[in-house]
C-alpha cells in the first residue's frame, strides 16, 4: 500500500515509521521545512525509545521518506492520514480543528483518484462527517471515503504499542474503505491482533472514553491516597490490594503528583466539553479534571510542610520534570505547577531530567539545569522526586542525604520506602498516600 501520513509529529511520526515496517511505502509530510531537512538527515525531533533505529531502517529500505511536498504525497496513495496537532482551544476547552480542516481541505485539492481518508488525531465526536463536508465542497466529485482511526499509543512504548496493540479500532462508513484500511493493517491480523470496525462517530468517542478511564483511575487512587495519610494507611498496599481484583485491575492505580502530557489534559478536557454541548454532561470527568489540578497544587504544600513551611532562601533538587519517565514530553507536566511555585516561594531549584531539558530551559525559568542527582542535591534542604526515570529508582540515597544540607526527600512517586530513606540517613521523608 501507498499511504501518506500528514503531520510529523508524536503520532504521525511514529505511526508513519511503524507502517513502514509493515512493508508499505509511507511518505511523511510536514510544513515545517527544518523539520524535514531534520528527519531526511536521519534526526528525530522527539524522544521515543527505538524509533531512530525503526526509521532508518526503513529509510534505507526506502519504504520511508519526509517531504514538504503534499500534493506528491497524496498522489496515488492508497490511504491519507491527518495526523495533525489538536490543542486545546483557549477559553472553551474545546479541540481545536484548525489544522485538521486545513489538512482536508489541501487533501482535497490533492487527490488524484480514490483514497480513504482517516483521521489519525484525537478528534471531537462528529469531527469526521466535517471532514467529509469540507473535501466534497472542496473538491466535488472526487472518488474518497473518510475513515476514523484513533491512536492509543503510550509515550515512551509506542512502537511496541503500534506493534502489538490491545486493539485497532476503525470507524468507516463504506466496504471498500473497511477493505483498504484492513490491508494497511493486514500484517496485525495475520497476527490475531484485534481490529475493531464501527461507525465513524462510535470510533471518535471510543479514543475519548479510554483516556478518560484512565485518568479516572489515577484520580481515584490520589483521592484515596489522600485518605491514607488521614487514616493511616498505606496506598501502594491499597492499590495492591484492589488492583489484583481481576475486575479493576493494577495499571493505573500509582498515586503520585497527578496526570499530564498529551492526551489525558486536553483529552478530558475536550470531552467534558463534547458532554456540555449534547446536553449530557460528563459530571464524573469534570470532577477529575478539577481534583487533578488540586493534586497538583497539594504536592507544592507537601514540600513546603516539608521545609518547615517556607522554601524562602532554600536550595531544592528537582528529579525529573517530564509528565512521565522516557519521554521528553512536558505538556501539562505536574512540574509545570510545583517548580514554579517553588521558585516563586523563593527557593534556588536545581533540576535534573535526562531528557526534559530541551523542552524544560523555556518552560522552567529561573531554575538551574544540572547534570545528575548527586551535583543537584548538593548543598540542598530538600530533594523531589518528581518523574520516576530508572536512574532515580536505584540512587544512592546514603551519598544523596550526606551531601545535603538538610536530609529531606518528598518522594512524589514513591519509588523508595520511609524505612530506606530512614535509614539512609535522610532526617525527614514525605512520600503520596503513607
């Protein structure tokens, strides 16, 4: 198959790499001309563990090739993705469509003969129907379906993600668009990987539903984890103990500073949104929108508890500042809120991340950007433990609480125990739900 896939970003690039794997031919296209000349030089603009080995793998095959050229792209291809941006629109929480529908519009102005085009983005349910509107005003007459096909894929495993999916879910609305959408994924069938087929509206709300699950339930277990620190218990033996629950399961039950990055934000956000318009409001994901912002501001209270309640003139060491480990991604990262709160109060923040920094340098000012754990813990009065990278799990923690001015972790992923930061030497320790 031929396929065009529109837009490099996070989800355009990863899947255009991963279909090209699949042994189609894939042209990636993007406006941005340093992009391309980026990736034709065979550099990746994001951090994705394995994708530059896959793409120039692929490139060298010469199944996979970046060009500003649309109209080339969409010549003769098979299959037309839009795997553009969808940020959350300012003042109504709303998916902003701007790029989808200008995406359309310059598809439609491209086509050459019969093509499926889907929309890869996560977009508002109805989104495809405008889609189809806008190419037939665009370009009447042209032979075209439009396809829903969302993307469920995890940062920091989204190859292995795209690879062995739980599910594939495509929305169509005709047989031969099922027929050419079950070739691009042929190879996961062959597989007995699951494809789910629905209508475009269905498959639109589908990719909504799950990411607000999820956020659900990491929610849930910071509500609950807040409760443990009132009763007494201890949340990482609750989230143990129902998770093992065949019913409710373990992913997704790790209490910590509160959702971020790409999806779950602007998704939940944009559902909230869909509910209110249909007049059937998503009373439970509003509520989790709100109480994931008040987990985030009770982690700043945390630290400041922690420094005797006041970081006026105190140094802190920030591990990690990226919504989640192996992704350089900081959208909506709960450090976004903490350290500027810190700096605010007056601290000197030392900050580590192994991959935060390109992105962290203009979203963090005022803090100082160190090379590891030990130099940024150094002299301090605290030390956070905000994104839970590998190299954070196994620090040496009797070295760390030497070093310090004042021995005191907040550990906001609790990736160590009360008893190994005690006995480490470090005088006070807070972690989330003990």
């Amino acid at each position: 198959m031929k396929i065009a896939m529109i837009g490099t970003g996070y989800v355009g690039l990863v899947s255009g790499v991963c279909f090209s794997d699949f042994g189609h031919e894939v042209v990636c296209v993007d406006k941005d001309p340093r992009k391309i000349e980026m990736l034709k030089a065979g550099r990746v603009p994001i951090y994705e563990p394995g994708l530059d080995v896959l793409m120039a793998r692929n490139v060298a095959a010469g199944r996979l090739s970046f060009t500003g050229d649309l109209d080339a792209a969409v010549d003769g291809a098979d299959a037309v993705f839009i795997a553009v941006g969808t940020p959350t629109r300012r003042g109504d929480g709303h998916a902003d469509l701007t790029y989808v529908m200008a995406a359309a519009e310059e598809i439609a102005h491209a086509l050459t003969g019969y093509a499926v085009i889907v929309t890869k983005s996560t977009v508002p349910v109805g989104t495809n129907a405008q889609v189809r509107a806008a190419i037939e005003k665009t370009a009447p007459g042209k032979a075209f379906d439009v396809a829903s096909n969302p993307e469920f894929l995890r940062e920091g495993a989204a190859i292995d993600d795209f690879m062995r999916p739980d599910r594939v879910v495509v929305g169509v609305t005709s047989e031969r668009a099922k027929k050419v959408m079950g070739e691009v994924y042929r190879p996961l069938f062959l597989r007995d990987f699951p494809i789910l087929y629905t209508d475009l509206e269905t498959a639109e709300l589908i990719k909504y539903a799950a990411n607000a699950f999820l956020a659900t339930k990491i929610t849930f277990i910071n509500e609950i984890a807040r409760l443990c620190e009132k009763v007494g218990a201890d949340v990482k033996q609750v989230s143990r103990g129902i998770g093992l629950d065949g019913r409710i399961g373990n992913k997704f039950l790790h209490a910590g500073p509160g959702y971020g990055g790409s999806c779950f934000p602007k998704d939940t956000s944009a559902l909230a949104r869909i509910g209110q318009e249909h007049a059937a409001p998503m009373q439970i994901v509003e509520t989790v929108i709100k109480v994931n912002e008040e987990v985030k501001r009770r982690m700043v209270e945390k630290i400041l508890d922690l420094c005797g309640g006041s970081v006026n003139g105190k140094t802190v060491a920030v591990l990690g500042v990226t919504f989640k480990p192996n992704t350089d991604d900081m959208r909506d990262a709960p450090s976004l809120t903490i350290i500027p709160a810190l700096v605010g109060g007056g601290a000197r923040v030392n900050v580590v991340d192994p991959q935060g920094r390109r992105e962290g340098e203009h979203l963090l000012p005022g803090v100082t950007w160190m090379e590891d754990a030990y130099a940024a813990a150094a002299g301090a009065d605290a030390v956070v433990i905000l994104t839970e990278w590998n190299e954070f799990r196994a620090l040496d923690l009797a070295r760390m609480a030497r070093a310090m001015k004042h021995s005191r972790m907040a550990d906001l992923r609790n990736v160590y125990s009360p008893k190994d930061a005690a006995e480490a030497g470090f005088a006070a320790y807070t972690g989330v739900g003990r």
